[in-house]
C-alpha cells in the first residue's frame, strides 16, 4: 500500500485493517493523536479496525465502526444496569467485555452513612471513569466537578437495545431526524448510552413504544426512507 | 461468576414494570396486540427436506433425512421417525454447546409428541420389508438465533421440512425379484411422506399477576413472565397435545379462551406452510421441465451472448449431442406431453412434421415459455447452459450444415418460438438419425 502524504484523502471514508494513512517521515514534528482503530508501524500509522475514518482539528485521528458489542473507554456516559452489589462497588452490566465497578461513593455527596441501595436491574446512567484493557472498568455517578449532573438512577420507562453506531449517531448535533421529528408531535425524555442502549420515558406506554421502535427502525433506512417512513408515522397518530 | 452472568439475559427493573403496564393497555413491547404473531417466514434449502423459518427474530432451521434399518420388535411394518435438536450457541449467550439443556429437551419432546401422539407422519407406508427393513426418519432441528418462541418456530420448521422431504422408491428387482433395489432420484421419482394432518404449535405466555395472556413472546416477554403454555392443534379441530410444564398457576376459562385462539392462529399457519410447500412444488417441478426441455426462447442479451459462442461452439456441438441422445432416452418419461407427441410427429423425417399438430397447443407453448424465459440462464447448470449454447449455435451457423438446413426449412413455415421448442425437444433423435445413416459435416 502506497503511503498517502496527505491524511486528508482518507478523512470520512471506509478504511480496512492494513490500510496506511499516515507518513510519519514526511510530517515534521508534528504531535498527532491517535485514537481507536489506529497503531503506529514505525514510521506509517496504520488502520486495525474497520470503519470510518475521522480527524478533528488540530491533530486527532480515530477510526469509527458500529458494532453491537461496546468497548469501554474513559469519558463516555452509558447506560448500565446493576446485577450485583459489594460492599464497596456496585457491580454494572455495560455490554462490554467485562462486567464494571461503581464505587459506593462515587455520588454527589456520597458518605458511608447514605449508600443508595439499588437492587438488581437497576438501570443507571453512568460515566466510565477508566478503562483500561484486562480490568473492569471504572464508573462514576458525578461528572468530573463532582456534580451529579444527570447521572443516576432512571425510574419508569424503557430500554432499548441499539448498535454504538446509533447511539452515536443519536447523540450527535445537529439532533438525529428521527429525534427532530417524533419531537415536534410527541413529548418523551430519552437518555443515550454510548454503549449502544438508549431509555425511553413518557406519560404513556404506546409513546414510549413508538419512539424506542422508530429509532430502532430507522437506523437501517437511509435519510429518504427515513423521512417518508416518520411522515406515514406521524399521520398514522393523529 | 462475572461468565455465568454475562452469559444470561440482563433485565432491568423499568422492563418488566414497562411490559407489565403497557399490557394493562393492550400494547406490547414491539407494537404488538397481545393476539398476533409475528411475521412468519417460510424457505426451503436446494434439497428435499430442508425448511429454514423465520419467525420475528427467531430462526430454525430443520433437515429431514432417511436411512433403512431394521424396524422394533413389537412393531415390525411400521417405520419410524425421530427429533434431534440443537441449540447452537450463536443464537443465544446461554446456549452451552456439548449436551443440550433441559430446555432444548422439552423443545424436542413437544415438537415430537405432537406429532407421533397424533400419528400426523403415516408410519406404516414407510415399511418395505416387514420385520426387516423401513424408513427411520431423523429431522434435526437446529435453532440458529433465538428471539423468543422457539417450540412454535421448531415445530413449523419440522413441519414445513417433513412436507418437502422424498424417500427414493424401493422396488423389487434382481434375478429372482428378491433383491430390494433402492432407485436413485434420477432414475424413479422420489416420493413424499403421506401426512395425514399439520399439527401447528401455539404457544401462550402469562405475564404479571392478573396472568394477561400473550401469544408467540418474545425473549424479553419470555424473561419476565411467569408461566406458559404451548398448544398443539390441527385445522380439523383435534387438539394433539398440550404442555403446560411449571410455572403459575391459570384459570380454567383462561385455558379454555387460550385452546380457541390457538385453533384459529393454527390455521392461518397451517394455510401459510401449505402455500410455502406448494409453490416450492411448483418450482421444483418447473425445474426438471427446464433441464430436460430447454428453453431457447431466451432475451435479446442472450442471443448475443450465443452468437458470440457461434464461433467455438459448433465443434463442441457434436461431442454435446452425443450426451443429448443419451439424455434424450433416459429422459422421455420426463417429458412433458407436449414433447413426446411432437417427437412422435417427427419420426416421418422432417417432411412430415407438422407444427399444428392437434397435440401441440402454440398459444400455451409460447405463454409457457415467456414465463420460464427469465429463469433458464440463471441456473448454474452446465447442462441447461450447453444445450441452449449449441441449439442457438447451430441455429445461426449459415454453414452447409445439414442440421442447420433442416432447422431452416422448418423455420420457413411456423412460428419462431415454437420452432426452437420443437426442435429442441427432437434434435436427438434427428442427430441420432443422421448421424446412423450420413455423415454430417457438422463441425
């Protein structure tokens, strides 16, 4: 494979394990950040996963790909669901490859006098404090200030199961079409894990029902069939 | 411990509470009523007796197969059949390969009582020596994704495979008419399994504590309910057998509203496998038509495809009519009416062949054959593709070829569709002639 000089001939397109899309020998000292997806062979870095290029200014790289299967990274918020408590972690399920820890006081204001007590199949959404491979990962109830934020238990509704790639896709800007649209006619909370789960909640059960089955739906039609598909949706409510 | 927990099902709270209340309102998790099933696919495999269904995101595939063995004692003219099932571990994280699961046993049983209890599968025409040898047929089940329901999508698969399975024809043969030959598929027909009836399984999961009734759960309404039951049923109106293994407990009435339903869900799918078998039938049958009888009426794309093989093809096309006789002898009984009474027509020499022979209806030759025109050169088939390949050969090769001249002159006087037809269904026996009496300088 020919080493491309330019990296930007590769941005936004399908790249497959052995793909080389970087010449170190030619950038000057340059820092680039790598990130999923990409390891350095000496001078050439090169593609391990298949999926999607991207690169943010001024210097990051990483590979996207939708998969059912979540690979735990630091920073992300998830959805987890608890199936087993310690005396000092709560034990989370986040579809990853190992089950996660949630130490007791890691909630805002959290002492050993007020430990919540979450029975099994509570459904938290969380933040992955560490992931590192080989040991299970890290999470928290508090953002990094502390704060509890919007982390926590959630009460009443439904969890849907998607693919990391829809769940990214729901949690990009400007909102997913699906979101824009069952927005306008229908009043719903949700909650994204990137993790590939996504909660659903509303006054009644046929909105929440109708909105976790469209947003599974859609992530196999195109942004057309998308369309017509929420329109014939939405007439079919009123 | 973090293995066997990853491995099974992890429910939220939120998710039996959310089925639970969005059932007080008659709606189920995937926009369900509580009454319907859902969508159900039937396909066959490219060999008798092989059904994959589909069934929501549930999929089974079934294979029936044959083997002659001596028949048990107290039953010596009865043959017998047996259930084996698989739980693959690709279908669900709990599905342990090695010795299957208590579960994986009950599946097998209800599929398998409900159909010997009900002697659905006629067991005596399966005898061919009485106390010595008959039919044991084996159907293999195996689940290959589970999303909920697997005993109803089994026991459709079995179903939908033991109606497509043949069992080649013993016949008495030999020297003495002693000796059993089994026949090879090409040489007899292989005839299907007599089933008197279909008997379909219903199953009903109660969930919460007013025991709502859901028919065909899914594998999140399968983890959280609490009892279910699994009716087996014919269109005739039997209940072949119901299974009912544990679980809470239900009122009579609700049971009884449970066996009415289950009838009329049976025969809507009792309708849809019959539909399924049939045009799998049909195609099967529009199959061998084509291998023997081809179809040269083939598309503008075709015929430029075969005039570019004009060029090579005529040397090959007599090493190619020499399969054909053969084929063409073996091959009679095959053929269609059509066929054989205009090879009879054709035996005076071609003189004397007569496209508007009273046998030979033109109009439904060529409706025919515009409907099999698409399907030909799809096929994989060399045969299909060497015939069509040669006919059209010799049919443009402008050379004093005598086979070609005969093709002419017939062409003059009838329609061009059905001459190809007609011809193609005579050409080896004009070869044969031909070849017996002169030598044609076919090359």
């Amino acid at each position: 494979m020919e080493s491309k000089p330019s990296p930007s001939t590769l941005i936004d397109q399908l790249v497959v394990p052995g793909d080389v899309i970087l010449d170190l020998s030619i950038m000057t000292s340059q820092t680039i950040k790598l990130g999923g997806g990409l390891r350095q062979d000496g001078d050439t870095i090169s593609v391990m996963k298949a999926g999607t290029l991207r690169f943010t200014k001024p210097n990051k790289y990483w590979v996207e790909s939708s998969n059912k299967r979540y690979i735990p990274n630091a920073g992300d918020n998830v959805l987890g669901v608890v199936v087993d408590t310690k005396p000092e972690n709560f034990i989370l399920d986040i579809k990853g490859p190992a089950l996660a820890h949630l130490p007791v006081l890691s909630f805002e204001g959290g002492t050993r006098r007020n430990i919540p007590k979450f029975e099994v199949g509570t459904l938290l959404y969380v933040r992955v404090v560490s992931a590192n491979t080989g040991m299970n990962p890290e999470l928290s109830c508090m953002d990094a200030n502390g704060k509890a934020g919007e982390y926590g238990i959630l009460k009443e509704g439904y969890m849907f199961e998607s693919s990391t790639g829809l769940a990214r896709q729901l949690l990009s800007s400007p909102p997913h079409l699906v979101l824009e649209a069952l927005g306008k006619k229908l009043s719903f909370e949700i909650a994204v894990g990137i993790n590939g789960r996504f909660w659903v909640n509303a006054s009644q059960s046929s909105t929440v029902i109708l909105v976790g089955n469209a947003i599974q739906k859609s992530e196999s039609l195109s942004m057309v069939q998308q369309k017509i598909y929420l329109d014939k949706l939405l007439k079919s409510i009123q | 411990m973090e293995q066997r927990v990853a491995n099974s099902l992890v429910m939220t709270v939120n998710e039996k509470r959310f089925i639970e209340s969005a059932l007080l309102s008659d709606i189920r998790v995937d926009g369900r009523r509580p009454f319907d099933y859902r969508t159900l696919t039937i396909r066959f495999g490219s060999e008798d007796g092989s059904s994959e269904v589909q069934l929501g995101q549930t999929q089974v595939v079934g294979f029936v197969t044959g083997q002659l063995v001596q028949p048990y004692r107290d039953r010596p003219n009865e043959g017998t059949f047996a259930i084996y099932t698989e739980f693959s571990p690709m279908a669900d994280p709990s599905f342990e390969p090695g010795r299957p699961g208590d579960s994986a046993i009950e599946l097998g049983r209800i599929v398998d009582r409900g159909l010997r209890e009900s002697r659905a599968v006629d067991t005596e025409s399966l005898c061919v020596i009485a106390g010595k040898l008959v039919w044991a047929i084996r159907i293999d089940l195996h689940i290959i994704d589970n999303g909920g329901n697997l005993v109803d999508a089994a026991n459709i698969a079995a179903l939908a495979a033991l109606s497509t399975f043949t069992r080649p024809e013993c016949t008495f043969g030999g020297e003495d008419g002693q000796e059993l030959i089994v026949n090879p598929p090409d040489e007899r027909e292989p005839l299907p399994l007599i089933i008197h009836h279909l008997p379909v399984a219903v199953t009903f999961g109660f969930i919460g504590d007013d025991n709502i009734v859901v028919i065909d759960p899914t594998h999140y309404e399968e983890a959280v309910m609490g009892g279910s039951m699994t009716a087996t049923l014919n269109t005739n109106g039997d209940v072949c057998a119901i299974q009912k293994a544990g679980g809470a407990g239900v009122l009579q009435s609700s049971i009884m509203q449970c066996l009415r339903i289950a009838s009329v869900k049976a025969g809507d799918i009792t309708s849809k496998i019959k539909n399924a078998v049939e045009s799998y039938n049909t195609q099967k049958a529009k199959r061998k038509v084509k291998r023997h009888n081809p179809a040269p009426a083939v598309s503008s794309v075709a015929k430029n495809h075969m005039e570019r093989l004009t060029l090579g093809s005529d040397e090959s096309a007599v090493g190619q009519s020499n399969n054909m006789d053969i084929d063409g002898q073996s091959n009679e009984q095959d053929k269609t009416n059509k066929s054989k009474n205009t090879a009879k027509d054709l035996t005076g020499g071609p003189a004397s062949w007569d496209p508007y022979s009273s046998a030979v209806d033109g109009d439904e030759l060529r409706a025919s054959l515009a409907s099999r025109v698409a399907t030909p050169l799809e096929k994989d088939k060399e045969s299909t593709q060497v015939k069509p390949d040669e006919t059209k050969s010799t049919q443009q090769s402008t050379d004093a070829n005598s086979i070609a001249e005969i093709h002419e002159t017939v062409e003059v006087g009838s329609q061009k569709k059905q001459a190809k037809t007609l011809k193609d269904a005579v050409k080896p026996k004009h070869k044969r002639k031909n070849k017996s009496t002169s030598k044609p300088s076919a090359s």
